[in-house]
C-alpha cells in the first residue's frame, strides 16, 4: 500500500509552479539526515506516479460506482501529467533518475496494491480502492515530509515536493471524502 501512496507523490510534482531557473548556485542546507539523493527521489517519485496511474486504472475496469471512477481518473491524469515534468526537473536539477533500494521497495508496495485490489468486486473493490488511497496518501504526505523535502537542496526540488505536499494534501482529503461516501 505504502508503493501506492507514493505514487500519489509523485502526481503532484506535476500539480505545483514550475521555476525556468536552473539549480541554484547558491549554497543550499546539508541533508538533515542520511536519506535518497536527489536522484533517488527523481526515481521514488516516478514508481510512485506509475503505481497511482496503474491503481486508477484498475478502479476504471473494477469499478460501477461513479464516485470511483471519478477519482481514479483524476489521479491518472495527474500523475501522468506529473510523470512527464519528472524529465524537465531532473534537467532542472542536473540529475537522472537513479533506482535505490527505496525506489525498488515502492515498486514492490505497488505490486502489493494491485494484488490486494485484483480480487475485491463491487462495492467491496469501492471501498478497498478508497481505503488504499487515504492510506497511500497519508504514507506519501509523511514520506515528503519526513524524507524526501529533507534531503533535497535544489531549489527547484524543494519547490516540486512543496506544491507536491499541497496536492496530496488536497488529494488525501478527496479519498477521505470517497472513503466516508462508500462507508454510508
């Protein structure tokens, strides 16, 4: 559930201003502790966003409920629009992205989603579909908090991770909105 949530971090990169300027000469703060390279959360954010746009698009096939489907448009849209400002930025930042053990880790919690997602029907699919994006978003809202904003000294990743905190902020509480609708 964990790779699922961070894939809603990875939409809202997309979400926030963009800055033209290239990585800032200035001196930027140490890492507050041992944590990804920028590369690495370039890399966590991507797996991230192909783990939302994979879950949405799973919800579109399983789901009847409109409320549903509409969610699950929304998180593949934005994170696809995401995933293609992962490029610009890691040309922003001076950085591809690099595969990490932590990367790999959200690869295999999406993987996990899916196979909890795979067997539910109906309105039981609904509400395990809604109950896995409030739990991902959530995961996600703590990771960037936590880990990923932290460890980044760009200027134009810390920029990405703050509008990207707005957006699962706002995308956190729509799935607990969903959550509750499906639960009456």
């Amino acid at each position: 559930m964990r790779s699922f949530l961070l894939s809603l971090v990875v939409m809202a990169a997309g979400c926030g201003a963009k800055s033209s300027t290239p990585v800032d000469a200035q001196a930027t703060p140490e890492p507050a502790k041992s944590g990804p390279s920028e590369a690495q959360i370039l890399e966590i954010l991507k797996v991230t966003h192909q783990g939302e746009i994979d879950a949405g698009k799973m919800a579109l096939e399983k789901s009847g409920d409109q409320r549903v489907k509409d969610f699950a448009q929304m998180m593949i849209d934005q994170h696809t629009e995401a995933m293609g400002h992962i490029d610009s930025l890691a040309a922003k930042i001076g950085a591809a992205p690099a595969a990490s053990k932590r990367s790999s880790e959200v690869a295999a919690h999406n993987q996990e989603t899916a196979s909890k997602l795979r067997d539910p029907v109906g309105s039981d699919f609904d509400k395990a579909y809604a109950s896995a994006m409030v739990d991902g978003h959530q995961h996600v809202l703590d990771a960037i908090r936590t880990d990923l904003a932290p460890q980044a000294t760009s200027v134009a990743l810390r920029d990405e991770l703050s509008a990207l905190d707005k957006a699962v902020t706002m995308h956190l509480e729509h799935a607990k909105t969903l959550k509750d609708q499906l639960s009456k």
